[in-house]
C-alpha cells in the first residue's frame, strides 16, 4: 500500500523495482506469521472470542440481568454451566455478554490513545527541534505516574463508569504511542521517498498522511495488541475497585468484585469471570508477541 | 625438524541450517611442529575461521558441527577428550585471539581481572602472584601496569588487542592461534601489534597459526603456509617454495592480484569469478569455475593431494601424474 | 560519575512538579465541588460559598496549584475531607506496609524471573524453555486481583476445608511473614514474568556477544562464563525493568491490598474513592507518584555503579551503549 502510493503520487525511478520489493517483504511477514505457533493459537483464540462476543444473543442461554431468586448461588450444572450469582443470574450468560464490554472498552481506548498518540507522536518526530523537545518532555512527566494510579485519580475525579474509564484507559496510553509513532516517523522521514514527495510540492499534511504513516504502521499495529490486552486488565481492575462498570452491568472485574464477597460459598462466582479475562488477555498477547516476531525479526526474543 | 605440536588430519566441520549444510571446513589436513608460525591465507568465507574454532572445540553448536576427522595436539587425539579435559587445555596449552578487539573484552570487569581470571584458571597461584603475574604480561605487551585498573572502553582498539593478547599468553601456551588480529586496527596500529606478536612468539617459543588474507603479513612471520579455499586447503608449503613456486592456480592468482611495489606493472589480474555461494558449492574441485587452466576431470571429482616435495603439497589435476601437464 | 548525578538530580525537579500539575489539574476539574462533599447534602448554598472562600477555591487555577505546591513542599498533602486529618500523615502510617508488600513481591519477581530467565536463555528453543515462556504469557494475562482470590481459594478456602487449618492467612496483616505471602506472591506474579522475559532476550543478546567467546576461550566453566560474564552485562538492562515493575507494584499494590484487606496506602486510597474523599485520592496518589519517581531515580543511579561506562565515561560526547536502546523497546 504504502509503495504503491509512493509509486504514483511520486513519479520515482523504478517504482516497479520498489513495489516487487516491498510486496515480497508482505509476503516475507506473512510466511513469518504463519510459521510463528505463538501467533496462530493467539489468532485462533481470539477468533473464539471475537465470535463469542458477536454472537452472545445466540451462545448465552439466559438473559443477562434476568434474576431468579429461587435459584441463587447454584453450583455449575447443565442448567447454569458456571452456575448461577447471589440474584440467580446465570454467570455463563454474564461472562458471555462480558466479552463485548471488556472488547469495546479495551479496543476503543488503544484506538484514541492510538489516534491521538499517533498525532502528537507523527507532529513531534516530523517537525523535530523545538516542538519535539517540549512535547517530550510533556510525555517524560506524563509516564512518570504509573498508569493505573493515573487512570484511578481521572475515574475518582470525574466519576465511575465505563466510558470514563475508557478515556482514563486511552490518557495513559496516548504518550506511549507517541513515543512509537515518533521513533518510526524520525527513522522514516529520512528516506528518499519523502524527499521526492516534497520536491513535488506535497503540503507536510500530506506528507505525513500519505508517505509516513503508512509506513509507521506496522510498530503501531504490534504496540496496539499489547496495548489492548494490557487496557482490558486495567479497566477490570477499575471495575474491581468499584471505579468502572456499575451493578448490573456484565462486567468481569465487578463481577469478581461481588465474587469476593462470595468466595467462601460460591467459587463458581470468582473463578470463571477471571478465566475469561485471563483467555482474552492472553489471547491478545501471543498475537501481539508473533506479530512483532514477524514484522520485526531482529527482536525476537 | 622439530617435534609435531599439532597434526589436523580429515577434520570436516559443517553448519547445519534450515537452507541446507553448509561444509564450511571440509576434510582438511595440516600440521604444525613446536615453536613454528603457519599462515593460514584464504578469502573471506573460506573456513579458516571456523578451523580455529574446530581446533579450540568452540564451533558454536548448534548450527555448526565437528563431524569427522582428528584433532592431535601433543601426541593426543583431543576430539577423545572430555569436555573438562578440553577446558584445561583451552585458554592454557592452545590460546586464542580474534578479529574484533572492540567486542572482544567484558565491558563490565578491569583489564586486570581479565588478566587474571586466566591466570588463575589454569595455574596454582595466589591472588597477589596472579597480579604481579598480570602485571608483567601487560608489561610485555606495552601497556604501563597502572592502566590495568581501567575498564575495556577506556582503552583504544590496538590497546585492546595487545591485553586481549595478553590474556592469550598468559599461561604460556604452545600453540597461539590468531584469527586475523590486525585486520580490524588503523594500518599503523597493525604493524605495531604485528611487531608486538612477532616479538613474544621468539620470547615465549611457541607454535602459531596465524589467518590472515594477508600474504605479506605472511612472509614476515610465518615458516609455512597453507592456502584455504571453500573450505579445503590447496596447497600447504613452506614459505620459501609457496612464494617461489605458487603451484595450485588460486594461489598464483592470489599472487597475481597483489600489487609489488618493486616491479612496475600496470595491470593486476584478479581472479576472475566470486567466491561459490556457501550452500552452492561446485561439484568437483571447487575451484573449477574460477580457474584458468580448468579440465574436463577437474569436473568430476576434487583432486586428490600431491606431494611436490616433502615440504609442498598441493591438490591440483595439474600435478597428478597421466593427467596434468608435466609431473614433477 | 559527579555530572551524571548532578543530571539527573537537576532533572528530577521539573518531573515533580509536572507530575504535581497533572494530578492537580484533573482533581480541579472535577464536576463534583470539594466543598459540598465536605459539608454534606445538607448544606445551603451560602454554607457551601463560605466554606469555597475558606478552602481557597475562588482564587485563579495557577494561584491555588501555587499554594498547593508551596504547601507540598512543607509536607503538606491537604487533608481529608471526612476526618480532617493530613493525608501525609496517614500515608506514612501506611506507606511502610505498602513497601515491604512491594519488596515481597519484587523479591518473588527478581529470584524466580532471574533465575529461570537465564536458564531459559541458555537452554533456548529446549522443552522447558518453551514452557517457562508460556508460563511467563500466562502470567502477564492473568489480573492481579483476580490471582490474589484464587490463592485465597486454593490456599485458604479449600486448603483449611480439607485439612482443618489454613495454611496462609486471607487477610489482614496480624501473622507476620505468614501474612504476606499470598499478597506478595500475587503481586509479584507478574513482575515475575516481565522480568523473565527481560532477563531471557538479555541473556540471549549478551550470549552472542565476542566477550562470550573470549571467556570460553580461556578456558573458563560453562557455569562461570554465564553466571559470571554474561549474567553482569545482561542485568543491566534487567535493573530498569525492576525499577519501572516496582513502581507498577506500588500501582498493582491497589487492587492485591483490596483483596487481601492489608492495610497498606493502596487499599487507603480505595477507601476514600468509595467516601468520595477527593483530597485523600490527590494526595495519596501524588504521593505514590512521587514514590515512584523516586525509586527511578535511584535505579538510573544505579545503572552507574553497576555500568563502568556510565562511570567513566560520562563526560565523553557520545557513548553509545546497546542495551539503552532496547530497554526502550521492552521496558514500557
């Protein structure tokens, strides 16, 4: 994609040359990809997921919020396949319709802190000096709060609930995607692609929208994975603490928090919503781990 | 003729990788008697490296493997010898020093506790007697005995080679291999540790094989020479008939392709052709693309080795009797 | 050695005080008004403005974040709305609990990650080397909290229904040593596994390395050449991990504080989001921000003792040192 736009907006020497080279890289990272263990199981892990969430209207045997107190805290049993909640509410139903919540929130928060990130970091490392230097050190400030006490003080700030959390989630990850975006686009802007670009005349939007970021994607792409299962804890953690989810929403980790309470009679209660999210989490991190071996060979660990 | 120190007898080496093996070192022969210099000469990717390695059993492994052949050192076969045995030779009786001084040293301990480290190792002495052990060997490779205090950054990179030689010969080895030492220093660093070298093999009498692609380096240090080319030697003289009578045609073209500034000649003629592709060696003498006087049989199969005269051997067509040119 | 820590010193100040800004800042903008909640619902909008007037929150934003700052530097965190007390005083009542639970579980994290990181890189692609990896994935997946219950199950629920007794106390901080470790191992779990994976692909690129075969060369024992040779040069990189992992478990110390009911600073916090005591959430999470850049400052001073090159060479114009770069790549 990127050398094809390169190919026609710029009339470059050879643009075929460049095209048949760039495409049997894809090619090169896709063999990798396929051959990488790590990247298929998370790929088909998170296939099962992404399906699970889809279609919790058709998998879920039970409404999520529909309580019955004759059946309270039941074991698992063909009935309640991870038996039922201290209302009577069918935790596989919840765990179920969980998945969409805990991807929603985690996908949508990597995507503006990407957005966002990607802007400030493309901003940052294309002009240089001055303003690369200030938003630098903006960032350096910023990452020295841990995350998650960062995304506590937004929450408690401006009060609990999913989408607060989902922006509390995006504010701690946007530096660190600046940083990604900015490191690739310094590298980048340096090649001669660019430098033809502007000789004809390209404005720096277009530059930068057309040339460099579709190349700065790949790190983006691996970052952002990780970014997601690591967003996906967070937000459960919130929710754990009381800061995320409000009763009845399906969530995983308010769902633990009213687990806990429960611990000593009801294991099923606090066992099956943390499996869920440890599947999920992990799904996304062998795919982002297999995903970096294959874009990036050099760093394989 | 002194005592053999170290015979190489059919020693093969080969790495295997997912593209297929590669016989980096195949079926080599040489011998070094006591206190003699071997220059071991042949382009980038010939072996040579990887025959040191083979000698010091440190063919990184996997990909690379020692399959065949026998290692005798002192009248003892060393590819028998246990893995701890080896060890107590390694660093002791057979040292080693490589290309890149700039790696080479730990970057995180003194120059002195890498000196010592070996000392150590090897020999039943206190911690001050290792020092002052320490020091003399600075001493000996020029560098001022203070300066053992210092970390590895801290030194220059013909610096770095003279404490990385230093740490060879501390223990008095009989055999030092130096795997091109000079070719990564500034031209007037490489006399220097040339000069450095030279000196503490007459002080120290002990046997070298020095690789190098540096013939001229070559005819100031060593008695004998051995050509290496794909992984096999093609010829193995002393110094005097190799540089008299190249018999095998890559060394005549290697000589060909050395400027002489004695003789003013206009033109150089390189060899012609690259060196085979690794995985892609011809079959035949791997020479056979490249040569100038290629025949038919140098197709078929690789020659056996002739022996010019005790002292010159050679594996060329050209010399077998009945199918080369004139036999010896 | 001098200039290197005059730098960072020197540095270090803007970060507090850029740090200071942003916790400040999100709690001036909060919807809710400290002054009500301090009064209660009950209050009438003029209570309401004198009580506005008292705590100075009429002033201009720069004017209050000055007072503020000037108030930080006399050890003055502001004071819960609820209690009236210091939050700086409370911290430091609990704030020691906190640290010693993070020592636990960083000590858990550097033993078991260390060690198994470098037995993994010297055995790469072996059977176990595969499992520890996969070991390592899970652990990085698994949320913190969610581990600290079921080692409440396993080790107290389940454990003292079967045998009569429970092995490790669930809770609170009454027994000791034997009180910690749940907690500890649960909030180091993770660490564990960062560190794990740090120490392997260090190992790994140090192994490569000519010194490597320099040490071989000698003669030196398998054991020697990586304990000693490779173990030194591939920590480094490992020491900033620790430090940033130690950091994130003042963080995690939140969540394994609220499962385990540990008194610690993290659970006090938690306390006071569910009361709405906003200045007790200001302070103690600037508090613990600040803790946090402590304890990178003192690991970047770290890296001078244990990297003769920083040592030494600080004042030279450029050094260019491999492992700064990739603890960029893996340390984040």
């Amino acid at each position: 994609m990127a050398s094809k736009a390169s190919g026609q907006s710029v009339a470059v020497a050879a643009p075929e040359a460049k095209k048949k080279k760039k495409r049997s890289q894809r090619a090169e990272v896709w063999r990798r990809f396929k051959k990488s263990k790590t990247a298929l199981i998370g790929f088909g892990l998170l296939a099962l997921v992404l399906i699970t969430a889809i279609f919790a209207d058709q998998i879920a045997p039970h409404p999520y919020d529909g309580m019955n107190l004759m059946v309270r805290r039941q074991p698992p049993s063909a009935e309640y396949l991870m038996g039922t909640d201290q209302m009577g509410r069918c935790v596989f139903s919840r765990v179920v319709y969980g998945t969409r919540i805990s991807l929603v929130v985690g996908f949508f928060a990597v995507l503006i802190s990407a957005i966002v990130g990607g802007t400030i970091g493309a901003i940052s490392g294309f002009y240089g000096d001055r303003i690369d230097n200030l938003i630098m050190r903006i960032i350096d400030v910023i990452l020295s709060i841990p995350p998650i006490l960062l995304a506590i003080a937004i929450v408690s700030a401006f009060g609990g609930s999913l989408v607060n959390v989902m922006i509390a989630i995006a504010i701690g990850y946007t530096p660190r995607f600046a940083r990604v975006v900015r490191g690739s686009v310094m590298t980048i802007k340096e090649d001669e692609f660019v430098d033809a670009a502007r000789v004809l005349g390209a404005s720096d939007v277009r530059i930068i929208s057309k040339h460099i970021m579709p190349n700065a994607l790949a790190p983006v792409i691996v970052q952002g994975t990780l970014f997601v299962a690591m967003a996906i804890l967070q937000a459960a953690g919130l929710s754990f603490i009381g800061l995320g989810a409000q009763p009845p929403t399906p969530e995983w980790g308010a769902m633990l928090s009213t687990g806990q309470n429960y611990i000593r009679d009801a294991w099923w209660m606090s066992v099956f919503p943390g499996l869920a999210i440890a599947v999920t989490v992990l799904s996304l991190n062998l795919l982002g781990d297999g995903l970096r071996d294959a874009l990036d060979p050099r760093l394989k660990t | 003729m002194g005592k053999k120190l170290l015979e190489i007898k059919g020693l093969k080496v080969h790495y295997i990788t997912d593209d297929g093996t590669v016989p980096a070192v195949d079926g080599i022969d040489m011998e070094i008697e006591e206190g003699e210099s071997l220059g071991l000469v042949g382009e980038t990717g010939a072996g040579k490296t990887t025959t040191a390695l083979g000698v010091m059993n440190l063919v990184p492994d996997p990909p690379g493997e020692i399959v065949d052949g026998e290692i005798i050192f002192n009248g003892e076969n060393l590819r028998e010898k246990s893995r701890e045995a080896y060890r107590k030779i390694r660093g002791n009786k057979i040292s080693m020093i490589f290309q890149d001084p700039m790696t080479s040293l730990n970057p995180v301990y003194t120059v002195f506790d890498q000196l010592e480290e070996v000392i150590k190792l090897h020999q039943k002495v206190s911690s001050s007697e290792a020092l002052q052990r320490a020091k003399e060997m600075l001493a000996k490779v020029g560098i001022p005995e203070e300066r053992g205090e210092e970390y590895p950054h801290q030194f220059s990179g013909g610096m770095k080679q003279r404490v990385l030689i230093a740490i060879a010969l501390a223990c008095n080895p009989a055999l030092l291999i130096a795997d091109e030492p000079t070719t990564a220093l500034d031209v007037t660093i490489q006399a220097q540790v040339l000069e450095v070298m030279k000196d503490l093999k007459k002080q120290f009498n002990m046997a070298m094989i020095l690789i190098t692609h540096d013939l001229g380096v070559v005819s100031e240090i060593c008695e004998k020479v051995a050509i290496m080319y794909a992984g096999k030697i093609v010829e193995f003289a002393d110094l005097e008939s190799l540089f008299t009578k190249p018999s095998h045609p890559y060394t005549v073209g290697l000589f060909n392709s050395i400027p002489d500034p004695e003789e003013d000649v206009t033109e150089l003629t390189p060899i012609k052709g690259l060196i085979p592709e690794p995985t892609e060696l011809p079959p035949g003498c791997v020479f056979h693309p490249r040569c100038p006087d290629v025949m038919e049989v140098c197709k078929g199969s690789f020659p056996e080795t002739v022996e010019l005269s005790p002292t010159h051997r050679v594996a060329c067509y050209k010399y077998h009797e009945g199918i080369g040119g004139e036999p010896k | 050695m001098h200039r290197y820590i005059i730098k960072r010193l020197i540095y270090f100040i803007p970060v507090l005080v850029g740090v200071t800004f942003i916790v400040f800042t999100i709690m001036y903008l909060t919807p809710g008004c400290p002054a009500t909640i301090r009064l209660g619902d009950q209050a009438t909008t003029e209570q309401i403005e004198r009580m506005r007037e008292l705590m100075g929150l009429n002033r201009p934003f720069l004017v209050q974040f000055g007072s503020y700052l000037w108030g930080l530097v006399q050890g003055d965190f502001g004071r819960s709305l609820h209690t009236n007390r210091p939050v700086l005083g409370e911290m430091m009542i609990r704030f020691p609990n906190t640290m010693m639970l993070a020592a636990g579980g960083m000590a858990i994290a550097v033993v078991i990650g260390v060690l198994v990181g470098v037995l993994s890189s010297v055995k790469q692609y072996s059977f176990s080397d595969t499992i520890a990896m996969l070991f390592a994935l899970v652990g990085i997946s698994v949320p913190n909290f969610w581990f600290g219950m079921m080692t409440i199950l396993v080790f107290a629920v389940w454990w003292s229904g079967a045998f009569g007794y429970s092995l490790f106390p669930s809770s609170g901080f009454d027994d000791g040593i034997r009180s910690l470790v749940l907690p500890a191992l649960t909030l180091g779990t993770s660490s564990a596994a960062i560190v794990l994976r740090m120490t392997r692909s260090s190992m790994l690129e140090v192994l490569r390395q000519d010194y490597i075969r320099t040490a071989r060369a000698k003669g030196l024992k398998e054991r020697v050449v990586v304990f000693k040779h490779a173990l030194k040069n591939a920590l480094i990189p490992v020491v900033t991990v620790v430090g940033l992992q130690f950091g994130f478990l003042l963080g995690g110390a939140v969540f394994t504080e609220t499962v385990f009911s540990f008194p610690g600073s993290g659970r006090f916090i938690v306390e006071a989001i569910r009361s709405r005591d906003l200045m007790v959430v200001q302070g103690g999470v600037l508090f613990l921000a600040i803790a946090f850049s402590f304890i990178n400052l003192l690991v970047d001073l770290l890296y001078a003792v244990i990297d003769p090159r920083i040592r030494t060479q600080y004042k030279a114009q450029q050094w260019n040192i491999p492992w700064l770069r990739r603890v960029k790549k893996y340390g984040q």
